[in-house]
C-alpha cells in the first residue's frame, strides 16, 4: 500500500465558519466533517483519533489550517484508492472541494459490507471518527458507487458564501491476481529475459531490451483464467511505469501498486 499526500497550497481570504455539532457518542465540543473514511471492519469506534502514519487505512480528507497569517487547504488521500483527484475550485460565490477516486473490491468477495463514517476535525486540531453513515454489500459481480455531500454557509469580509465537500467513490470488481510476469525482448522481437513481478515493484532492464510484455493471469469468480498482455517500447532514459492492482492482503480490498522498469 501507498500512501499519495497531494498538498493544495491556496491562498484564501476565508474566515469564519458553521460548525457541525459532535455526535452524542463523542466528546461534546464543535467539530467540521472534513473527510471520509472507508473500512470493511464491523466495529469501528467512534471518536478514534485517525492515525495519518498508518497507509493502510483507506480516507481521503480536506484540511484548512493558518500559517504566517495566510489561510491553505492540504488534501490527504491513502489506502486503497487509485484513479483519485482531490479538486478545489474557489469562487467569489462558492468553494467547492470534490474528491473521485475508485476503489478495487474481490470478484469473489460477496455477502460483505463497505462502511463509511465521517472525518472530524476537532478545535485542537486533531482528526477523529465521527458518525456512521450508509454502507453498500458487495455482491462480487457489479459496480457499486456511494456519494457523500456536506455543505455549510460562511461569511467573508461581510459577504455570504457557501463551502462545499463532496466525495463520489466508486467500487470497482477486480480478479483475484494469480502471476505477474515482465518479458523482455530485443529489437527482433527474441525473448531476452522473463521475471517473476509478484513480490517486486521494480526491475532493471537490459541493455539490448527493446519491448516489454506485462503478462497478467487472473483468475475470475467463476474459476477461469483470464490473461492479460501490456505491450511497450522502451524510451532511452526513461522511467516506464505500469499500474497493477495485487493480491490484496484483506479478502475484500485489492491493492493498488505501480511496476517501474528503470532503463
């Protein structure tokens, strides 16, 4: 797992804002739902604090904080997300703040329940678990999507305006990862090299490899093998990367990595 932490420095002239009452299970004190947090886990407590440090957690939040004077928006992501894009986009009527992302989920895995709850930003800073919000069952067979939207209205140098946070997630079904391999092949097309990518992430080409195959086995949920071959060109002095989603540590979430064939 990976953890992608994408910093958005604006410069905003926001102050002020509508607080969002804590839940009856937590500490009574105001708190701003700044994100959202995705489990497969039955228990979860509410007013954990969320441990940043730990990538194997699946969240994505929006976090404002001051410096030298100044008001920035730093957007966090880690977990199991890829294809993610946290956008802001500020306007004298409106800000708003989207975050899009797909999740990959077990052909195999059915009879389970994703959760959602809410990310807290409390007064001293901290970020915490907030309230439960719907959860979707997999079936293991289809595409499932939750999006979740809090809005509030703020007041700018006398001005109204209003603050949105939206996110729109979408789980994606994935073939359980049987072999990952990299061929090598020269400018004739021979086969120069054959290696085993399932526990690296990284690989040294030859000096004579021309092409590269990135072949994948997968197995889907009614039990046949389905293969699949990525073709590239070697670029001089270029990195060339490839997305693969691995055999997931849980049975309910893949893993999203990155292949990186070094010239």
């Amino acid at each position: 797992m990976k953890t992608k932490i994408i910093s958005i420095l604006l410069l905003l002239i926001l102050s002020g804002c509508t607080l969002a009452k804590a839940p009856e299970t937590l500490v009574k004190q105001e708190r701003e739902v700044i994100g959202i947090y995705i489990t497969s886990e039955s228990m979860l407590i509410q007013g954990t604090v969320l441990d940043t440090n730990d990538s194997s957690q699946t969240y994505a939040l929006i976090n404002k904080y001051e410096k030298n004077g100044a008001s920035y928006v730093e957007s966090i992501v880690s977990g199991k997300f890829y294809d993610s894009l946290m956008d802001v986009n500020v306007t004298d009527e409106r800000v708003t703040n989207t975050f899009t992302a797909k999740v990959p989920v077990l052909t195999q895995t059915s009879g389970v329940v994703i959760q959602h709850y809410e990310i807290l930003k409390t007064a001293e800073g901290n970020f915490v678990i907030g309230n439960s919000m719907h959860g979707i069952g997999l079936n293991g067979d289809g595409t499932a999507s939750v999006n979740f939207d809090f809005s509030k209205d703020v007041e700018v140098n006398g001005l109204k305006t209003s603050e949105s946070l939206s996110f729109n997630i979408e789980y994606v079904p994935i073939n359980r990862l049987l072999s990952l391999k990299l061929i090598e092949l020269n400018v004739d097309h021979t086969k120069l090299m054959e290696t085993d990518m399932m526990e690296t992430s990284e690989v040294n080409l030859q000096e004579m490899t021309q092409y590269i195959l990135v072949e994948e086995e997968r197995m889907s949920s009614d039990g046949t093998i389905v293969r699949n071959v990525s073709a590239y060109t070697r670029k001089q002095n270029e990195v060339i990367e490839h997305m693969i989603i691995r055999t997931p540590e849980s049975e309910v979430f893949a893993s999203p990595d990155t292949l990186r064939f070094i010239p």
